[in-house]
C-alpha cells in the first residue's frame, strides 16, 4: 500500500512538472509579423532553425505586407516585426506603437520587365524609366498592398512627377505578395518593382533564366532596409517584449550576420547584412 501511494505521488510530481515545462515551452514562443520577401524566398526557413537552437524561444511568424504587419503589432497581435518601411518604423514608434527599432539587413529595388522593352526603359534613371511607362501606358504590375515595396512604389511616382496612376487601365493593383506579383506581370508581359532578393528566388524558379529581366537598377533611392521592431509595452503589455529583444539582438549578433551573408541562391546574395 505504501508503494502504491509512493508511485501515486511520483505520477503526480510528474504531472504537475509536466505542466510547468509546458507552460514555461508555451512562454519561451514568439509571434512576428513580416513581410512576404523574407518568407518568400526562404530567408526565414534557413535563418530561424538557427534562432530557435541557439536561444531555446520557439518563433512562428506570418508574411504580409509591411502596413498590414505595423497595424498586427499596433493591435497587439503578434510580439515582434521584421519590416522593411523605414519612414513608417520610424513614426510607428514616435506614435508610442513601436519601443526599438534596428536595422539588420538591406538589398535593394530593381524594375523588372520583358526582354523586349516595350517601354525603352533599360539603363535609365528610376524617374527616367517611370516617365517612360507612362508615356508609352505600358503594362505595370503594382502590389498595391500597402507593402514595404508598395509605399516605396509610390515614393517613386511621386518624385518622378507623376500622380499616382491607379485609375489608368495600364496600371493593374494586384492585391498579391511579391512573388505572385512577378507571376503575374509574367503574364501580362509587363513590368514591376520587386526587392533583388526575390527576384531571385523567381529566377532560381526559372532555372536561371527568367523572361522578366532587370531594366532599372543602382538608384540610391533604391535601397531596401530591412529592420526589426519590438512593441512598445506601455501599448503592448502582453507582448513578449524581453522574448522579442532577445530576437532583435540575435539577428544583430555575428552568427546571424554571417548566415544572412551566406544566403545564396544561384550564387547570388539575397539580402546584405548592416546591423547597428
């Protein structure tokens, strides 16, 4: 009788620790909203193994655009941002939504379109080649999504001197990621604004040799920052802010640096590692 209760006791020890290792595993995860070019093209599946080994925090994240990933952390849906909007990170947090924020990595914007060039656009000026679509009402393939890559979209309308051409037929809103944006100015034959990175990806797709081709590319305006973003905890106060500090400083951290670095796809880098 006295072993039988001694075991009973032991499978309630071992119950309750259970429990308690369960609970502090459920603690030790993080939720981070990011954008579609760091899911897209596989950066996260290779980077967050990494991540998880090294720190024991267990991280899940969901890629959208970089508006729809501010407004996740404005609501309190998530614990962390990987984002790629640096005007909008910067009046996120003076808004009190966003606590620190620090830039990891960057590449850049390029326009893509066919082979044939229709629009003439090949070695000009970012204002020069916008210019030229208009005037020639070629086909451009736009996220109109509110992504990182949208608002810089239309950034470059605007310092080309032209308003934004969303009424005009030759200027289609996908509503789509990066990648099924690419897809479908494929189709179109048209031309797009992606991030190197994946634009990669889709060459890598295609077997190294894509039909949409990079035409404009090298403009300074053209630099692509990626940073990561923790949520104010006074907005917050759920938020896993220590968990997503931790997050913050290991994608700052010489390890991480070195994988982003090391991130090829038909030998090209994807993305180019700045952290500070």
């Amino acid at each position: 009788m006295i072993k039988k209760k001694i075991f009973i006791n032991l499978l309630a020890v071992a119950f309750v620790m259970t429990l308690a290792f369960s609970a502090q595993a459920q603690n030790k995860s993080l939720m981070m909203a990011t954008t579609t070019s760091t899911d897209n093209t596989g950066l996260l599946d290779y980077l967050i193994p990494h991540f998880e080994k090294e720190t024991g925090i267990a991280l899940k994240w969901t890629a959208t655009g970089t508006g729809k990933a501010l407004k996740l952390g404005q609501n309190c849906d998530v614990d962390v941002l990987l984002v790629h909007a640096p005007p909008a990170e910067k009046k996120y947090i003076e808004n009190g939504y966003g606590k620190d924020r620090r830039q990891v990595m960057y590449n850049d914007f390029v326009i893509i379109g066919p082979e044939t060039d229709p629009a003439g656009i090949k070695g000009k000026s970012i204002s020069d080649a916008l210019n030229a679509v208009k005037s020639k009402q070629a086909v451009f393939m736009s996220r109109g999504d509110d992504s990182g890559t949208n608002k810089k979209e239309k950034l470059l309308w605007k310092n080309a001197g032209i308003a934004l051409p969303d009424k005009e037929k030759w200027y289609v809103q996908t509503g789509q990621g990066m990648l099924s944006t690419i897809h479908i100015a494929q189709e179109r034959e048209g031309y797009t604004m992606t991030d190197r990175g994946t634009y990669i990806k889709y060459q890598s797709q295609k077997g190294g040799n894509a039909p949409l081709k990079v035409l404009v590319e090298g403009d300074q305006i053209l630099l692509n920052q990626y940073s990561v973003l923790t949520l104010a905890p006074e907005n917050c106060p759920k938020a896993k802010y220590d968990l997503a500090l931790q997050f913050s400083d290991w994608m700052a951290s010489q390890n991480a640096q070195d994988l982003i670095k090391n991130f090829r796809l038909l030998g090209q880098k994807l993305f180019i590692p700045n952290a500070k």
